[in-house]
C-alpha cells in the first residue's frame, strides 16, 4: 500500500501545547520519537495481515465510524459489573464469569483496534501504543483474577481486578486522547458542507479539466476533486480523505473511484461511497451542471 512520506513531517500540534500537566503529558506521547521502534514494525505487520474483506468489517464501514469504540464496551462493562458483584455477598461466582467474559469479548474489541491503529499517522501511532499497551496489561490482569478465581484464590482474584480496572482506566483515557485531542478514527470530511453557502459556484471552463484526470480547486476554504470524463459528465468530492485528510486529487482514478493516495481508501466518485476502508465515512459529493457557455458550476445537492 502506498502512503506518502510529506504525510509523516507534519508538524504536531505537541510542540506547541501549553495547558494542564496531564494534557502535556499526553500530548507529547505523540512526540516520543523512541515508540516508533515498536510502532513502525508492528503497523507494517498489521497491515500486511491477509485480512482481506474481514479488515473492512472490523474498520466498521459497515457502521459508518469505527467499530473499536462499540465492542470496548462489552468487556468494560463486564469488568466494572465483576468489581461491583466483588461487594456483594456469595455472588463470587457471577463476579468470575463476568471476568472471563470480559476477556474473551476484548480480543475482537482489540483487533478492531489494531487495524484501525495501523492506518493512522505516526503521532497518532505512538500514543494508540501506549493505549494499547495498558489495555493489554489489563486483560492479562482480569486473565490472572480469572485463574486466581478458578483455584479458590479469591482475595488475589479481587485484586487482580482492582489492578486491571485501574489499567483499562489509564487505557482508556489515553484512548479519549487519542480519539478527540488527535482525532483518531473521526470523520475529517464532515465540516465540508457547513463550510459552503446552499448555492450554486461557478467553477470556469471545461476545458481547465483534462478528461479523466482529477483536478485540485479550492471553493473558498473547501478542496474539491473535479474529475471531468465528457463535456457533461463531471464528478466533484470533497478532497480531503474523511479518513485523514489525505488529498485524493493526487490519488489514482480508476474504474468509477479514486484511491486515497494516503491509505488507499477507495471512493466512488459518482456519490463519494467510500468502497473500501479504511474511511468509515463517504466523501461530501457535489452536484455537478454545466452552462451554455461551457462553464462547469457545482453545489451541495439538495441546496437550492
Ligand atoms: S487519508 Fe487515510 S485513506 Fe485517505
């Protein structure tokens, strides 16, 4: 797959954060060069997998946003509902089922994450190891409270708990960052059509768009992608990837979609469906029409 390396120098919003010790804290895991000897290769592995049409579902296209954030909730929900049955009189039992389903229900959980983590850029990267590195310490901890359970070990099992809650906690707040403070797994397209009046804009002359190639134009603040295939026959997306922002007007046009040129998520430019992952989100597509004297215009649909 190919990814471009200008991606990778982008500057970190890191070096020039200020605020709450903890909000430094986090944000210069983004900075911490020395994760990418454990990042580099393992997203390199991860992305090699022969996943196939599985890699998608685990993506959450299928969903429209990533399907990570659903499925931790099973096994932090059981984890959570284990520590409250620890409280509860003879209720030993529940509380070490409930520990086991947890772990079991965080392995598709994890996977959904990792070839979600291997997508992203490599600020992105650093911190999503280090989330993960807690959450894996954590599910060994509730696998250690489980067998601890299982042998009439009770009190160790408890503890185990308390120390995996506490682990899957950190894990998860990391995890907030990474999500909202880094915008890992967000749809980068979605302010397009709040950027843009319910009008029609004029786009000048056909003849600026050789047939079949996508061209870059700015509307106001907007990228478009105009891929003009006949005198009137035009596509026009949005072309800033909803993925990360990469600029699919440098991306391959190719049997009715163009290829992300970042990650290779593939979008229809007939209605910017996004085909394959990983985008979890389609393109904003735009209205295309031509005047008579052979000028392309273009609108969000439906504004009139
Ligand atoms: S930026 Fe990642 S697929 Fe486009």
């Amino acid at each position: 797959m190919r990814r471009n390396p200008a991606r990778h120098r982008r500057p970190s919003p890191a070096a020039t954060a200020s605020g709450d010790p903890l909000v430094r804290a986090l944000d210069a895991l983004g900075e911490f060069t020395p994760l990418d000897t454990v990042a580099g290769p393992l997203s390199r592995a991860v992305r090699r997998l022969p996943l196939g049409p599985l890699r998608d579902v685990l993506h959450g296209r299928w969903l429209g946003h990533p399907l990570h954030p659903a499925l931790v909730q099973v096994p932090v929900g059981a984890w959570m509902s284990a520590a409250v049955l620890d409280v509860v009189p003879g209720a030993e039992r529940g509380a070490r089922t409930l520990v086991g389903l947890g772990v079991l229900s965080a392995l598709p959980a994890a996977w959904s994450g990792w070839v979600d983590w291997a997508e992203q850029h490599e600020a992105q990267q650093r911190t999503g190891v280090v989330h993960a590195g807690a959450n894996v310490l954590a599910i060994g901890l509730f696998a250690g409270s489980w067998a601890a359970r299982g042998r009439g070990r009770t009190g160790l099992g408890r503890a185990l708990t308390r120390a995996g809650l506490t682990s899957a906690s950190l894990g998860a707040m990391i995890g907030g960052h990474l999500a909202y403070r880094q915008s890992a797994g967000a749809n980068k397209a979605e302010p397009v059509p709040h950027l843009l009046e319910p009008r029609w804009y004029g786009m000048g002359p056909l003849d600026e768009y050789p047939a079949g190639e996508p061209v870059r134009r700015m509307l106001g603040e907007v990228p478009l992608l105009v891929v003009r295939m006949t005198e009137d026959e035009a596509y026009v997306l949005g072309d800033r990837c909803s993925h990360d922002s990469g600029p699919l007007s440098e991306g391959e046009v190719r049997d009715g979609c163009v290829e992300c040129p970042w990650d290779g998520s593939l979008f229809r430019l007939s209605d910017g469906w996004n085909v394959h992952g990983p985008a979890t989100a389609p393109q904003p597509s735009f209205e295309a029409g031509f005047d008579g004297d052979g000028s392309l215009r273009v609108r969000l649909p439906r504004a009139d």
